[in-house]
C-alpha cells in the first residue's frame, strides 16, 4: 500500500536547497570581510549612539583611506612622520648639550629633560597615524598571523566541541546513533550560517559606496562572526537534545531558525541594556538552550515517548557517547574562556574551568556509585554529570571566586546532575510531561541555574582590591564605570554599583528564562503541528516492531492473517532507519518485509510492517484454537 505522506516527510530535502540559496543571496548582498581583519580589531570600533539608535563608524572604511591596500605611503603621512621624528632629533641633540654644559643649573637640565620627553610624547602619538611599515604587504601579513595566533585556536576548539563533543556524546541511543551525530552536523551548519547573518543584522556597518552613497553591510570576522555564532549553534544543540529522536528534519529546522533570533535578541537585551557579564554562556547558552528545549518537548508531549522500547543504550552506543563526553571535557575551559577579555580575565578562566571539571568528575562518580543498589557507576550520569562543573562555572569563569572555590562549584555541580537523572527527569516526565531525551535538564539547565545565582552573589562582592586595580575590575564588570563617546568624551551610560549588577544579573537570568520558555512553548505549537501534518506516526519503515499476533506459525505462511489477540501500535520515535538508509549488521535485520494490514470486526485498519516468518520468535506466540 502506497504511503501518501511520504513526500511531506521528504519535505526537508528541498527546503535545504531553498535555505541555502536564500544563505547565498543574503551573504552576496550583505557580508563583506571586515576591512579591519586584516589588522585586528579598528582602534575606533563602531559606536552605538544611543541617542538616534544607530551604529556610526570613526573612520570610512574605505581601503584607500585606511592605508591597508596601498603600497606607497601618502605624503601627509610621510611629512607627519619625518616631522615627529625630526623634533625628537633637535630634542635629543640639545639635551645632550646643554647637560653636558659643566655651568648649567639643575633647573635648565630640568627643562632639558621635559623637552625631550614631550618630543617622545609626540613621536609615540604621531606613530599609528602613519603606516606601519614601509613595506604595507609584509605589515598585514604579519598582522593577520598575530590575528589567527590568537583567536583560531579558541575557535577551533569550541568547533570540536559543536561538531564532535556534542555530535558524539547523543549517540548513546543504541537505534538512533547514526541520526544523532549526522542531524547534528546538519543543524549546527544552518546555525553557523543563519547566526552569522543574524548576528549581523543587529550590528550593521554604515559603509560608503565609490559613488558616494551609503549602504549597510555585515563585516566577517573571525571573533564576531565565526565564534560567536558557534556559540548560537551550540545553544540549538542544547535544545536538540531534549527533542532527540522525537521529531523530523524538517522540524529541527525550522526549530533552529526560530531559536537562533530568539537567542541573539535575548544575548542583545542582556549584555546590552542589563550590561550582564557571562563570559562563559551560562545564563545566555546553556540556560537558555536546555529550557527553551524543555518548554517545546512539553507541548510536544506523547505517551509514546516513555513506552519506546528503543530508547535504550547499548555497549557500543555508551562508547560511542564517552567519545564526545571526553571532547566536551577537554575543551570546555576553551568554551568558557574564548570571549573573556584578553589577559588576566581569560587566564583566570581557563583556570576555574578546568579546576571545576576535575572536581566535578570526582562528585558524579562519587553519587553515581552510592546512588546504584550494587555501587556501580551509571554510564548516563559519567557520560553528562561528569561535565556539568564547566556549565555552573561559565558565568563566574573569569572572576575571582579562588581555585578552592572553582573545585567547590564543579564538585556540587556534579552530584546536582547526577541526582537530576535519577530523580528530577523521571518526576518531570510522570507529573509534567516533559520528556528530556538526553538529560538537558540535568546537565545544562540545573548548572545554569546553579552559576546565574553565583554569579549574582560575586557580583555583588566585587572590589578593586580584590581586583588588583580600577583597571582589572573593568575588565570584568565594565558597567561598574562611566562609559563615555570616544569621540567628545560626553558621559552616554553612568557607572553602576556592585549591588546594582548584581540586581542586572538577576534580572537577565530571569528575562533569558521567561524568552526561553514562551518562545520554546510557541515554537513546540508549530513543530506540533507540522509533525501532524507530516503524519510521523504513520511512516513504516525497516526496523520497526515485529508483529506479536496471537497466531500460529501455519496461518502466517498459508497467508491466512486472523487476529489472535495483541495489537502492538506502530514506533517511529528513536530510530535511524526512518530518515537515514541504513546497513544492517546482521543477515536477520536484512531480509524482506512485507506489509500487513489487519482489520478488525469494526472495520478499523491497523497497519504493520513484518519480516520473514524466520525473524520471529514463535516460542511468545500462541496456537489459533481449531
């Protein structure tokens, strides 16, 4: 019998040619490179002004009047150089002289030195207005090395991360391994490529055109587009995982466009306007990931869910998630760290981190094995509460909350998670309906939790001298100070108290909480109903569950299809083979199927998909009575 819904289910195949050629066209006409790249970030970034709402740059960024592409340096810069340096040369000369003059006093030397030592000011201030080198070629080179030294390497580890620490580490289905690893690869390119664009359009550049106009553009970068929007993928991911296995192509789709501007408004509000620190993602990612995931899995909500014999784990899928749990463990502080400000902050980022993983290791294996009846450790609380410290620590990352007090976080993260999937995931599926696949709730959403309120009480704490200085404190918490235009130095934002942030902090935590759930809420009512409308539960395929009639062997093969007793519905949740064209392992799994269609004295259809008679186990069947 002909399956009429197919084309719908196979809709996500053309929508992906159509979601990229819209990509195409939206980088074509928007996305150009930063001018700026090339060289690191503008001395003059982009302003917001907060008086017309718009963005306006201190410099065209036009090459030719940024000096990057031209190869001969201007005159006025040439005249401006040798000027500078020529008045540091009379300087130094008559200094040398006149303290070399056996008869002059101790205030001419004075006086001497004071000359000298403006003609350095003037020298050291005239120095960025010219060119850096002669040879401009070798001078970007050189630059754009010191650019990729910097920053790639962060990148690439959080990339590790989204594609195989995350990819990996949802395999632990044993019949949806193979869907867990190669969705997440499909998701998080679409998030890589929508967030770069979204990302962009609320933070578009005035540029003017050749002819004079002006036209906007978003400025590719290896920080603000490429990281950044890895950090939005990584927050689909999260959502993913509540919803693994329970929803079609076409919806994770159209799930992660919808996440992505939720996210970005939501990161805009709060560091933005609430001036939040989070270095490390906690309440923007994490948080806001696991619970906009866990409000569309509650409206999503089916029986079938709980009663699916596949979602089980096996041997080979519990390896196959260690693999990204070991990724994930590994290059966490990289997570945390790659958006704290450079020096000390970043460092003491990478510090916390990974001394609150270790501690947190030590906490899940610890609950894991008083928590089991024979004391032996669960894989499903060493393949996630074992990574929950780097959660509960991202938002306090870059502060100074003490190694001691890192290795306290990471350790009660632990034995929070691990006490999440034994009591907490099975109360929110029997009283809330909330299906949590992976465990989300317990390793993203209750660490998050956990670091937001930490970060509160740090932020209320804070001083210079725990600091070390004015300097180091605004590094961390720059609404602490004035923020003044770089161009008139007028006061556009006053400085904020210490319980003031913490207050802002609080607030953010909440509005993140508040977006994620009515927006995960609103978007689990459209994914709804597009699965109705693609009748998932009417999708037959290999792999589904054998037919348990209460019918004799000799009626099968004589063709004579009567029912016995058991009706088994189909399942179509948690398994590969409804999307994915899969190579058995074994000869048994591969042989033919046929279709079965039993009706019933009321006339109702039930369909069934069945094997050869050899599949089944005869020895539950019973004999039709004669």
């Amino acid at each position: 019998m002909a399956d009429i819904y197919q084309w719908r289910r196979a809709l996500h195949i053309p929508f992906i040619i159509f979601l990229q050629i819209i990509f195409i066209l939206l980088f074509g006409i928007f996305v150009v490179y930063d001018p700026n790249a090339a060289l690191g970030h503008s001395d003059d970034p982009p302003i917001y002004n907060l008086r017309n709402g718009k963005y306006f740059l201190n410099q065209k960024h036009s090459l030719d009047d940024e000096g990057h592409a031209t190869a001969e340096p201007s005159e006025k810069n040439v005249s401006k150089k040798d000027d500078a340096a020529k008045q540091f040369e009379d300087s130094l000369i008559a200094a040398i002289e006149e303290t070399n003059k056996p008869g002059d006093s101790k205030k001419t030397i004075h006086e001497s030195v004071k000359s000298l030592q403006a003609a350095i000011v003037r020298l050291v201030s005239d120095t960025p207005n010219v060119e850096i080198e002669t040879n401009q070629e070798h001078g970007v080179h050189q630059a754009a090395s010191a650019l990729i030294s910097n920053v790639y390497p962060s990148f690439q580890d959080v990339h590790v991360m989204i594609f195989i620490g995350f990819g990996f580490l949802m395999t632990f289905l044993k019949k949806y391994g193979l869907s867990a690893v190669s969705l997440n690869m499909m998701i998080a390119v679409i998030c890589l490529q929508w967030a770069t664009l979204v990302i962009g359009f609320f933070h578009l550049h005035e540029v003017e055109n050749q002819d004079g106009s002006f036209s906007y553009k978003i400025f590719l970068h290896l920080t603000d587009s490429m990281l950044f929007s890895d950090f939005a993928a990584a927050t689909v991911l999260i959502s993913f995982g509540v919803v693994l296995g329970k929803t079609t192509p076409l919806q994770l789709i159209i799930l992660a466009l919808i996440e992505i501007v939720l996210f970005v408004a939501n990161e805009i509000i709060g560091r933005k306007y609430l001036r939040a620190a989070d270095a490390g993602d906690t309440i923007f990612v994490h948080l806001f990931g696991a619970y906009f995931g866990l409000a569309c899995s509650r409206v999503m909500y089916k029986n079938q869910y709980m009663h699916s014999a596949k979602q089980a784990s096996a041997r080979t899928s519990d390896m196959f998630s260690m693999i990204g749990t070991i990724f994930l463990w590994m290059f966490w502080p990289s997570f945390n760290s790659a958006a704290a400000a450079d020096g000390e902050p970043r460092h003491r980022a990478i510090l916390n981190t990974y001394f609150s993983l270790c501690a947190c290791v030590l906490g899940a294996f610890a609950v894991s094995g008083m928590g089991n009846r024979h004391s032996k450790f669960v894989m499903e609380h060493i393949q996630n509460a074992t990574l929950a410290g780097g959660v509960a620590i991202g938002a306090c990352a870059d502060l100074v909350i003490q190694p001691y007090g890192a290795l306290i976080v990471g350790f009660i993260a632990g034995c929070i998670s691990v006490y999440g999937y034994d009591k907490i995931t099975p109360w929110l599926a029997e009283k809330m309906k909330i299906h949590d696949t992976c465990g989300v709730h317990n390793l993203h959403g209750m660490p998050a939790v956990m670091g937001a309120l930490l970060s509160c009480i740090l932020a209320a704490l804070a001083t210079k001298e725990e600091y070390g200085g004015a300097n180091a404190l605004k590094a961390v918490y720059p609404a602490l100070f004035n923020e003044t235009d770089p161009l008139t130095g007028a006061l556009l934002i006053p400085a904020i108290s210490p319980n003031h942030q913490a207050i802002n902090q609080l607030i953010a935590t909440i509005v993140t909480f508040v977006i994620a759930i009515v927006g995960g809420s609103m978007t689990g009512l459209l994914l709804h109903y597009v699965e109705k409308w693609q009748h998932l539960d009417d999708a037959y395929h290999k792999g589904m569950t054998i037919l348990k009639l209460a019918l004799s062997v000799g009626s099968l093969t004589a063709g004579a299809i009567e029912v016995g007793a058991v009706e088994m519905p189909v399942d179509c949740y948690f398994d590969d083979n409804i999307f994915f064209h899969v190579h058995e392992d074994n000869d048994a799994e591969s042989t033919l199927e046929q279709n079965v269609i039993i009706k019933d004295k009321s006339g109702q259809e039930r369909k069934y998909r069945r094997q050869s008679i050899s599949t089944i186990d005869t020895s539950s069947l019973s004999s039709k009575p004669s």
